[in-house]
C-alpha cells in the first residue's frame, strides 16, 4: 500500500454495536487469508503495516494577538501546511512608523562632536545672514541718504543758478540804466582803482543812459581759476555789446569796465605819432612777422610781431626778448587764438627805426585784466 494514499480508519459506532452480528474482527480475516494463500502460493505472507494515529502537538505559547477573532481551523493528516494563504495574509502586521522608528534610533547613535560641529556650522550661517542683512540695511540707509543729498545739492544749485541768472540781469540793467560816474561803479570790479579811469574816459564820451532790450548769450569761461560770463546785450538803438562779468560768489557778479569800453590809456593814433617814452598798457592785437630791422635786425636774439588796435589804422612792429617770458606767453596765446592780449609796451629812446615798440610783458591773455589797474602817466 502507498504510504503517501489517505488512510481510512474505521471507527465502531453505536449503530454497529446493535447489530445482531458480531463485528468482524481482522484476526481471523487475516488467518483465513493465510490459509488461502498457502495454497494457491509460495510466497511469504505480507505483514500488515500498522499507522499509529499521530497525536495533535499542543499549540505554542505566544504573546501575538491574532489579527482577527476568527478562529483557526483545526489541522488534520494529510494537510500540507498548518496555515492557509488567508491566514498568513492576516498574521503579517505592517507597522507605518517602522522606517522613522528605524531612522530616530540611528539619529540617536550620532557622536556628540558630530552633532556639535554641526550646530557650529548652523551657528555660523546664521551669523553670516544677520550680518549681511544688517549690511544690506546700512548699503540701503547710505544710499536713501546719498539720493536724498543728492537731490537736495540739486535743488540748491537749481536755486542758486536762478539766482545768480536774475542777479546777473539785474546788474546789467542797472549799470546801462545809471547816468552817474558813481552810480556805475557799485556794479564795477576794483571801484577805486577804476575810478580815475573812469572819469578820464568818460570826460571824453559823456554818460547816456540806455535800458537794455535784451540779455543772451550766457558764456561761462574761466581765466586762472577764476569765473568770468560773457554776455550779449542789445539797446534801443540795436546797439550790441559784449560785457564780461566776474563772478565773485554764488549768486554775486562785478561788470568789467576796462573790457567793456575798450579802455586805453591814450589814443593808439597818438601813441604811434607821439613816441612817448614811458610804458603804457595796451589792448592789441599780434601777428608774427620777419620785420628785423635796425637794432632789432639779430633773429636769434629777438621775436617779431605786427600790433594793431581795434578801431585804429596804424601799426606798430613790437620786438620781445627771444624765449623770455613775454614770449612763451605770447606763444602760448596766439596758438590758442587770442584775439587781443594785454601788454605793456614801450618804445626804447634813440631808436633809429620808426614805429618800434618793445614787449615788456604781457598783463593777460585776453582783454581782461585779472588785478587791479595801476593809474599810468603818459
């Protein structure tokens, strides 16, 4: 018989113990079969194998609670296992927090001088954003207060360049308005000095008074670091004139009056007939020329120059002492191209030749004198 085929057994029950038969029992079964094998064969008998009833092994002790309350089927032979899918399915309990649980007992086991250069570094980063926001702050504060002196030094300048426009109209005005050597000179730069001047030229060319119909043209220009405007005016009679100003503050002005009038001490007609002896401080104009005549006649020691005045015909030819001062200056101006320069002039006793002057120094670059007049005898 196969050992892995079911095993059947037979168990009496009350009804069979009613029967009228009595039970067969295998004993004699068996020997009749005996008996009836010996004759018909010579093979030893087979032995009947006997099965003892495997006993239920008691259940082991466990601490689990079962998933559910469904109770668990009993096991009997021939089963393959103890526990169906459904039952190992329900035993497994999944836990959610397993892998956080995992993780925080890790976290736990982490060295203390880890953990302490770490709080070191979040220490650290957080100085340096503190410190960066409170530089931001400081950059956004110096900037708010550059912004605002900004526009407040622009505001100002804005005020005081309408200033100094109205208070420059306001001269101008007044000083072709005055008809009085006095009035004028409050408007004039070095009033004292000018003075004299003044009522030379004036003894000559009476005072009219005449209202300006019109002020333009605003030149800013600068001669050795000191302010000057040069600005057009026209009169009733559409007269125009140039008038220099220098600025002597913010807001204030002084007229020039030398520049203005074209001042000379003595008609250029007479000074070139006369050939007065002193120096005299001349408004002319040069231009180099290759006139070496008499005394003046060594090119090496001397530089030429052809002098005219504005409103004059007569000509003088002026000689300067080669690489000097004079010279460089004059150099210096007509490569700039001055129109008219301020010199001093004076034309050397015994002379054999005409109409010669010698350049004794150049006053200015230009028609305005930057320091006061000194008076000047012919």
């Amino acid at each position: 018989m196969n050992q892995d085929e079911p095993i059947i057994k037979l168990t009496p029950t009350e009804d069979d113990r009613d029967l009228a038969h009595p039970p067969v029992r295998l004993d004699a079964i068996t020997k009749k079969h005996q008996l009836h094998q010996a004759r018909h064969t010579t093979k030893p008998p087979v032995a009947l194998r006997v099965i003892e009833e495997p006993t239920e092994p008691p259940p082991a002790e466990t601490n689990t609670t079962p998933a559910t309350s469904t109770p668990r089927p009993r096991a009997y032979e021939g089963k393959s296992q103890d526990y169906t899918i459904d039952e190992i399915m329900q035993a497994v309990q999944h836990d959610p927090d397993a892998i956080e649980n995992e993780w925080s007992q890790q976290a736990k086991k982490l060295p203390n001088g880890l953990i302490a250069v770490i709080c070191f570094f979040l220490l650290l980063a957080a100085t340096a954003i503190l410190l960066l926001i409170q530089r931001n702050h400081r950059v956004e504060d110096q900037q708010k207060t550059v912004k605002k002196t900004t526009v407040t030094n622009a505001e100002t300048e804005v005020r005081t360049a309408q200033q100094l426009v109205q208070t420059i109209q306001k001269t101008i005005e007044q000083f072709f308005l005055a008809d009085t050597i006095d009035e004028k000179l409050a408007f004039v730069r070095y009033p004292d000095e000018v003075r004299p001047l003044m009522e030379a030229y004036y003894a000559k060319n009476p005072i009219r008074a005449l209202p300006c119909d019109l002020i333009t043209s605003y030149e800013f220009f600068t001669q050795e670091d000191r302010c000057f405007w040069k600005i057009l005016t026209v009169h009733g009679d559409q007269q125009r004139e140039w008038v220099n100003l220098e600025q002597i503050s913010d807001t204030e002005v002084r007229i020039d009056w030398e520049s203005l009038v074209h001042y000379q001490p003595m008609p250029w007609s007479d000074y070139t007939k006369n050939t007065p002896y002193s120096p005299q401080d001349f408004r002319v104009t040069l231009h180099p020329t290759p006139h070496y005549v008499g005394e003046f006649a060594d090119e090496s020691r001397w530089a030429s120059y052809r002098i005219t005045a504005e409103g004059y015909d007569e000509v003088l030819f002026g000689y300067v002492m080669r690489n000097s001062e004079a010279h460089a200056k004059i150099e210096m101006a007509l490569s700039q191209q001055s129109p008219i320069l301020l010199v001093t002039l004076m034309i050397p006793p015994n002379t054999t030749v005409k109409h010669t002057a010698v350049i004794q120094k150049v006053i200015s670059s230009s028609s305005i004198r930057l320091d006061a007049p000194k008076i000047q005898s012919p």
